[in-house]
C-alpha cells in the first residue's frame, strides 16, 4: 500500500520482502493437490478511509464477500449477519500478488526472495544489504516487517534510535498463532459457509479452504489455535501438534473420511496485542527512517493498510 502510495506521487520505489512473494501474512500453501490460506482468513472493513480501497478491490475481482459471520459450531444454524467478511476467492496471497502485479506496472521495482540483513547510512543515504549480497540504496526507508524484527535488523546494524522512540517500538507485542493445514480425502462437516470462530477455546478457528472456493481439487482444512494455546505450544514438535489438531477436526468429519497429510506453519508474529497508538513512527536523528504495519494505528489487514498509507503520506512531505 505504501508503496503504490509513493509511486503514484512520482517516487522510484523498491520493495523488497524476503518471502517467496510479498505477502507476508496473506499466505496461501499448496497441500497436496490442494491449497489453503495459512495467514489472514479474511478482512472486515471498519473506517472510510478502507471503504473505497476495499470496494475498488471487489469491483476488480480481486475479493468477494465470504460471509457476515461465523457460527461458534454450537448452533448448528446460520451464522449470525454482521458485517460482510471479505476473502480472496484464489487465496489471500493472490491478492497481494494483484498488488504487486499492479505496482510493477505502475513502475515500481518488487524484489522477493532477498532477505534484508543490514542497514547502512552512506553520504545521508540509506543502504540495504540483502543475504544475497544485494545493495539497494534510498533517501527514504520505510521498514514494515513485524516491529521485533525490524529492530533486530537495526540493532544488526548498530543503527541508535532516539531512547524515547526504541522504547515505544519494544514495547509492541504480537501474539504467536500456530497453524495446522490438514487434507482430506472427503469434504468437513463443518456449518455454512465452510468455517466456525470460538475465541475462547484452544482450536479458535478451522476453515474448509474448499468451501471458501479457493481449493477446488481437494479438501484442505485451515485450524488455528488461540493466542494463549499456541503461546503455551509455540516449540512442540510437529507430530504432537498434528495429532492434536487432527483429533479436533475428528470432531467435524463425517465417516468414513480420513486425514491423508497435514502440515503446520508457526507465526511468531501473528496478531499484533499491543499496538502504537499512531499510525507510524518517523525515527528521529536518523534521516528517513519510518516504522509502519498492522500494529501501527489499528491491527488486522485493513490497520496495515491504512499504516501503510499514512506513512507514505508522510514520507512525501519529509524533505531531507
Ligand atoms: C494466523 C493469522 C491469522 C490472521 N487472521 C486475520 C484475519 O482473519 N483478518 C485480518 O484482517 N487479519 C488477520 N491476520 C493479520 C494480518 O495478516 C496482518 O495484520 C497483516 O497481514 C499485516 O500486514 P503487514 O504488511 O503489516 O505485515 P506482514 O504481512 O507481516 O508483512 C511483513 C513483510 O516483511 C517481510 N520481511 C520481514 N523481515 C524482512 C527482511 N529482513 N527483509 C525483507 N523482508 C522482510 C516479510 O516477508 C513480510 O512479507 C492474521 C494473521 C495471522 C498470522
């Protein structure tokens, strides 16, 4: 978003993300012959500012309305009608991918698989090193990795930031979420439309990625567990978790189906629990730097963008 931001106003932009694609935590997986989100399930839209971008990605075909609600499992019924639950009908993933697709054309330069792992300021300049060995120089950085890991990356590179601010960056906190994606060979009996919500259990969530329309040649069900359960299980081995999410599931297939592989995905940072309070922080005493994401403002997809924005806005004003 900060970077379709910055391009639109005429700046030469680089993204540059480690991940095989730039999503981060709109993740989708191959499970077998099937596929499911990992990450974000799926966005609510709160405050006007995300109205029109998330209409401009419905009228593009990008995301459709899931659902307006989740049944906890109890009730067997229709979900209660809330708000409508945006999702992308090719995984969550693919809507990043739109984005980036988009930004490439706009001119911008997206380059994945390149893991940032120094910062430097050279003539006034910031300079990144990948692992790669790659070197990107800017006027302007933005950082918008979860917070930890941007401040691993400068404390890496020695880069002192005013006391006040690195406080106020440390004390942002993310909760884990550990993720079990698990393949059928039958469908779930899980209620309309395909997924149920309980906050408070251990499973607080479990999703039939073929009922959400984004896994047409298999069953592959999403499951993951509260902040508190998966803190509690963060390092368990793999084969004691799939056990355990796999009994859970048991509770909703119809027999004779059956498990046929699973695989977990550990987010260490996963939902952001305790948040700055603006919508990004411009470090001062450096030139140019600037923190944004989901715990900048407001959490979720939508607090990610809006940060997103926001601190590309600013960045345009900021002349070195
Ligand atoms: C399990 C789970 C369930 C969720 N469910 C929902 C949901 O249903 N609805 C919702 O709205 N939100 C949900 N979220 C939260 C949502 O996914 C995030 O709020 C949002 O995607 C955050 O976006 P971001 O751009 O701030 O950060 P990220 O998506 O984390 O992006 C950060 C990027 O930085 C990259 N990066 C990190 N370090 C480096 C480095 N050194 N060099 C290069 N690149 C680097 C990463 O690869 C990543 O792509 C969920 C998240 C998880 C994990």
């Amino acid at each position: 978003m900060a970077a379709a931001e910055l391009t639109s106003r005429g700046y030469h932009v680089t993204l540059v993300d480690k991940g095989r694609t730039a999503g981060g935590r709109l993740a989708t997986r191959h499970v077998g012959q099937g596929r499911a989100d990992s990450g974000a399930q799926f966005f609510t839209v709160r405050e006007p500012a995300f109205v029109a971008i998330a209409q401009r990605w419905l009228k593009n075909g990008w995301v459709h309305v899931w659902s307006h609600g989740w049944s906890d499992g109890s009730l067997g019924g229709a979900p209660p009608a809330g708000n409508p639950r945006y999702a992308s009908r090719d995984g969550m993933s693919t809507l990043a991918q739109h984005l980036g697709a988009e930004l490439e054309d706009a001119g911008a330069v997206l380059v994945t698989q390149q893991r940032i792992t120094a910062l430097r300021l050279v003539g006034g300049e910031w300079l990144a090193r990948t692992a790669g060995n790659e070197e990107y120089h800017a006027t302007k950085m933005l950082l918008t990795a979860p917070v930890p890991q941007s401040m691993a990356l400068l404390d890496a590179s020695a880069i002192q930031l005013a006391r006040s601010q690195r406080r106020a960056l440390v004390r942002i906190e993310y909760a884990p979420c550990l993720c079990a994606m698990l393949l059928l060979d039958s469908d779930t009996a899980l209620p309309h439309p395909g997924a149920i919500q309980r906050p408070d259990e251990p499973i607080s969530w479990i999703a039939d990625n073929r009922a959400k329309g984004i896994s047409a040649e298999a069953t592959v069900v999403t499951m993951h567990a509260s902040p508190t359960w998966s803190s509690a299980h963060f390092d368990d081995n793999e084969t004691t978790l799939l056990d355990f999410f796999s009994a859970e599931l048991g509770k909703w297939m119809r027999p004779p189906a059956h498990i046929v592989a699973g695989q977990m995905k550990r987010w260490r940072y996963a939902l952001p629990t305790q948040l700055h309070a603006e919508r990004f922080l411009q470090a001062t005493g450096v030139p140019s730097l600037y923190f944004a994401g989901d715990a900048f403002g407001a959490p979720r997809i939508e607090g990610a963008a809006l940060s997103g924005l926001a601190a590309a806005q600013a960045m345009t004003l900021d002349v070195p």
